[in-house]
C-alpha cells in the first residue's frame, strides 16, 4: 500500500498544466474567430514511464505564425491541398522547443529541438520521428531567426530564387508581399544574385522598409494605386522577367500584361485568396499570355523539397554571419495570443514574420 502511495505522488509531481488550441469548427470564410478556434487547459503527465518508446515530451518556446495554417482550417481541401486540421483535435504547427523527457537515445534533456509537428500548446509529447533538427545553442543565431530567415519562411524564399525560379543578373524582378516573412528574404536573395528589384507592399511604412532595410531597388503601396497596370508600366519599362507571387488576385492578373518572354513566376502562395472559397477569388482572365510569351509559371511546397534543407541551411546561415540577409521579427509572448498573431498576417499592418514566444 505505501509503495502505490510513493508511485502516485511520484506520479503527480510529473504533471503540468498546458494550455492548448484546438479546433471547434471550421471557417470557409473570413478569418477564424473563438466560435472556430478554442483555448483549454489540460492537465499532462511528463513522467518518464507515461512517455511511448521513440516519443519526446517537449515544453514549446516559439511557434512560427504563417499564412499556410489559414487554409487548413477551411473544412475544404483545394488550394494549397494541406490536409484538414480534424475536429476537437489540437493544431499543429512549426516551432521550437525544449526536450523534458526523452524516450530515443538520440535527444537527451535540454535538447533544442525544430518541428513542422508541435501541438499548439504549451507542453506536448511527439514522436521523435517528427523532429527535423536540433539547435546548436552555441551557434551564435538566435532562436527567432531559426523561425524566420532559418525557418519557413526563408526556406520558402530560398527555395523559390534558387531552386524554382532561378533568375539570373541583370533580371527585373517583382515580388508582392515583399515586407512580409517571404518577400523580405526572397528579395535579399535576387540581389545576391545581382538583379533589380521591385517590391510591392500595402502601406507607406512597409515600402520604407524594404527599400532602407532590406535593399530593394524600389517599390510601391498597391493601395495607393488605382491602376496596377499603370504602375507596373512605370516600374518595369522593359518589362518583368521574374515574380514571386505570394498574394495572388488582381496582381498576378496584371503582372501576365506585363512578363517578357520565358519569364518565371513561382507561385509560394496567394494570400489575398485565402479567406474566401474558390468561387469567390479573383480570377486571372489573362492566362493566354504564358503561352504567347512561354512563360513558366509553377507552384512549389515546402515539403517537397525537404532533402534540400541542409543545403538552404548552410547557404543562409553564411548569409546571416556575412550581414548580406537579415529579417524584421515581431514576437508576440503567450499562446493565448495565437488567434490574434494568426489573424494579423491578414492586416496591412502586418510587417516582417510574427512569431509566439510560449516559454522564455
């Protein structure tokens, strides 16, 4: 009787408190809302006996706010094709966090650990199997820029310069959202690689930004022009040989009028598309254009190309130490702020990648 009296006290200091997000219903429309997406404590067991074999009980430090969790909460699979978020179940999402407890020999207490798989919660337990990479600690970057330059969205930007679209010296390049988590990177990237360089952003602030901070030729706030024909003729006189596409709508539509021949576009995402069904989005009229001018136009997924991430890592990280890439962070602190972070990537307030701080 004593000995099962030890094990349930051993037991309960074991346990923790965790708050996590979880999924009430889905929202076709808009952005979500408390009536879609719910915060609840529970209680977990961290013990060592209660952890499966290959499974690690993560305390989480930092979740990576990004414009693709929108489109898993639509109760739709089109689009981005992302399996549905299921119902009372918890999210998931792309983060940092702390080993607690570890049952694989290769993590260990205190292990810094990246995962595109972490509960939207504060403590969680996952298969080791779902942990793409530890963190160096003594590496000098610091765990916000693994999230941004070093995370999603610079391997997004990455992957779209070097990999799919691959434009060469001397092109001109457009890419929309240029301030946000994607478009500050991806244009760093293309003047790396010697080309010129516009930007489109939503507010005079953003167009600042890119221009002094992250070294765009130039740019434009849409929502000061009444013609993006108009402005695209003044920006590209000779044309665009290159768009990162990230919004999608009215500007894809008017870059087609404006592409020279075998111009690349790689689509990394459409965020002014996201919060309406597909019968609702704005169309693109013009699509004939790609075949007079044979044009490429090609969408790309992160997890595609995940045998290339050693390869980003290392290219990045060079960039980072040498001053030549750098990112613009917002880290929002709590999980009970992830409604409000996720919604804010659809405000034109918005500037550079948001982040959650969970844990200090």
């Amino acid at each position: 009787m004593g000995e099962e009296v030890k094990s349930k006290g051993e037991e309960e200091t074991w346990m923790v408190e965790s708050k996590e997000w979880y999924l009430l219903s889905y929202a076709p429309h808009g952005v979500p809302t408390t009536d879609h997406l719910k915060l609840r404590s529970v209680c977990l067991s961290l013990s060592p006996q209660s952890i499966p074999h290959a499974h690690l009980a993560i305390e989480t430090l930092f979740f990576s706010i990004d414009p693709y969790l929108r489109s898993r909460f639509t109760g739709n699979l089109d689009g981005l094709y992302f399996p549905q978020f299921e119902l009372n179940q918890v999210i998931t999402i792309f983060g940092i966090g702390r080993v607690k407890v570890s049952n694989d020999s290769k993590y260990k207490e205190g292990d810094l650990i990246m995962s595109a798989s972490l509960l939207v919660a504060e403590y969680c337990v996952i298969p080791s199997s779902e942990i793409f990479g530890k963190i160096d600690a003594a590496s000098g970057i610091s765990l916000p820029d693994y999230l941004s330059s070093l995370g999603v969205p610079g391997f997004a930007a990455w992957l779209g310069i070097e990999v799919v679209g691959d434009p060469k010296p001397g092109s001109n390049v457009l890419i929309s959202a240029a301030s946000g988590g994607v478009g500050m990177i991806a244009g760093q990237l293309a003047k790396i690689r010697g080309c010129r360089v516009i930007g489109s952003t939503g507010s005079d602030e953003k167009l600042r930004l890119i221009k002094e901070e992250f070294g765009y030729d130039d740019g434009f706030n849409y929502n000061k022009e009444t013609d993006l024909d108009a402005v695209l003729t003044k920006f590209f006189p000779n044309g665009i040989d290159f768009y990162l596409d990230n919004v999608g709508g009215k500007m894809l539509e008017s870059v087609l009028n404006h592409v020279n021949k075998y111009a690349r576009i790689p689509l990394c995402g459409m965020i002014s598309q996201y919060n309406q069904v597909w019968t609702e989005r704005d169309g693109v009229r013009n699509l004939l254009n790609m075949v007079g001018k044979e044009v490429r136009m090609e969408g790309f997924l992160l997890k595609t190309h995940f045998n290339r991430f050693g390869d980003f890592a290392k290219e990045m990280e060079g960039h980072m130490k040498e001053g030549r890439v750098k990112s613009k962070i917002k880290i929002n602190t709590g999980i009970e702020t992830f409604l409000d972070s996720l919604n804010s990537l659809f405000s034109a307030s918005n500037i550079g990648k948001v982040l959650i701080q969970v844990k200090a």
